[in-house]
C-alpha cells in the first residue's frame, strides 16, 4: 500500500487459518510436542522433588508423625517409667529423629539392663525391649547383699539374701575383682549335688577358695582352674565322713 506521497505503508494481517499450509501446520504441532515431550521429565522431576521434600519435612521436621508412645517390654525388675526416664526421648519429638543407638545406650546404663533393642513402630511408637541381668550370686555387704551377674556386674541390692542364689563371699565385688571371677567361675562348674549342699564359696585370694557345704564340711578348692575336673572329684567324694575334702590338686586328694 502506498500513500499519496508515494512512501510504502505495511500493515499486519492475521491470515486465514486455511491460509496455512497443511505440512507447516504439522510441522509447528509436531515442533509443538517435541517441546512439551522435553519438558515433561523436568516439570515431573520438581514436582517429585517437591513432593518428596514435603514428605521429609513432614517425618522430620514436624511432630505428625511424633513420639506419642514408648512401650517397654522384658522389664521385670525395672519398673517401665524407670526405663522411659532412662531413654530420654521427648513427647511428639519426630520418630525418624530419634537416635536409637543413644537410647538403648541410655537405657543399658542402668544397671539391671544387660542389653536393650529400641525399634520405631510407626506412626508414633517407639519400642524398648530390655533383657535384664540374671543373678548368679549373693555378695553379703554389711546388712545387705549384693546381687551380680555372671560377669561380676552388682545389679541389685537386697536387705535379705536371696534364697535362689549361692552365696559369694568376697571383699570388693565387681566385673574387675580377680577374686569374684574365680568364684563366679567355680560356682558354674559345681555338678548339682554340690550346689544342693552348698552354703557359700568364699574367695579371701584368687588361689585360696573353699567351698562351704552344710554339715559343717568344707572342699579346700584351690584355684580356679580344673574346676569341672574338681567338682567331679568332690561329687564323688560327698558321701565320706570326713569333714574336709581338698581338692586342690584333683590328682591327689586329701581327706580329714
């Protein structure tokens, strides 16, 4: 178009739809899907990530799916609030948050508990099982009695002495007391005839340990070692009348 000063004027128009070419019409929707076929993977990886980042928030950062319980199995001598107390874990602190190698450490510290197991039970409970320690002993203390495991571990004490337990007398009980090992050890080498007569074994040095039995007898014991081979011995020998048998040396006893 020119105007009357001979100068060119453009001007737009939209074409007609049917203006177009069928071939570039493809060609535009076909370039149409290879743009959208190119995003899809990338608008599906943020929403993804964004899914999964609302997720996490959710388990970690907020009490949803909170601390709402903690049941405690296997307790016999502990009361279970003790052994809550012990695991230290907050109400509606987020379940995936809790450290429960730091609980069942906590829990363990006490000193009944031989090992504890802590496991997550969601959406919100969190389990404590706890195997306690067995007596292997009575330790007298004064008035008292200590109760220790088979490790020399004192778990409890008592104002009365157990009637289930044998009686170790030693000076310092404890895990690290030479003298308590080697009664603990001669105590789970006694055959049951022994222990049925058994009154207590005392430990005044870790190669001076005797065996207390009723009737006023006493098995001189020795050391530790050989302690199956000298509780043979002694079993056989229960039925002399002599009131001390030594079986120091299993080889050569002595009876008077």
């Amino acid at each position: 178009m020119t105007d009357p000063g001979g100068v060119r004027r453009w001007r737009l128009v939209r074409a007609d739809r049917d203006a177009v070419p069928p071939s570039v019409r493809r060609f535009m929707r076909r370039a149409r899907q290879r743009r959208i076929r190119a995003a899809l993977p990338w608008a599906v990886g943020v929403a993804v990530v964004a899914v999964a980042a609302g997720i996490g928030w959710m388990i970690y950062g907020t009490s949803v799916l909170g601390v709402r319980r903690v049941e405690v199995s296997g307790a016999v001598l502990l009361d279970p609030p003790r052994v809550r107390d012990a695991a230290q874990v907050a109400d509606l602190t987020p379940l995936a948050r809790v450290d429960i190698g730091a609980v069942a450490a906590r829990v363990e510290a006490l000193p009944a508990v031989d090992r504890a197991v802590v496991s997550r039970r969601w959406p919100g409970t969190l389990l404590i099982e706890v195997v306690e320690r067995t007596g292997a002993a009575a330790v007298p203390q004064g008035d008292a009695f200590a109760v220790v495991d088979d490790e020399g571990v004192a778990f409890r004490t008592l104002p009365e002495r157990p009637g289930d337990l044998p009686l170790l007398v030693v000076a310092k009980p404890g895990p690290d007391d030479v003298n308590t090992r080697a009664g603990l050890e001669v105590l789970a080498a006694l055959s049951p005839e022994l222990r049925a007569k058994l009154i207590s074994v005392t430990v005044e040095a870790p190669a001076r340990i005797r065996l207390n039995l009723d009737g006023e007898r006493t098995i001189v014991w020795g050391d530790s070692s050989q302690s199956p081979v000298k509780s043979s011995v002694a079993t056989a020998l229960l039925d002399r009348k002599e009131k001390t048998i030594d079986v120091s040396a299993p080889e050569v006893v002595s009876l008077r």
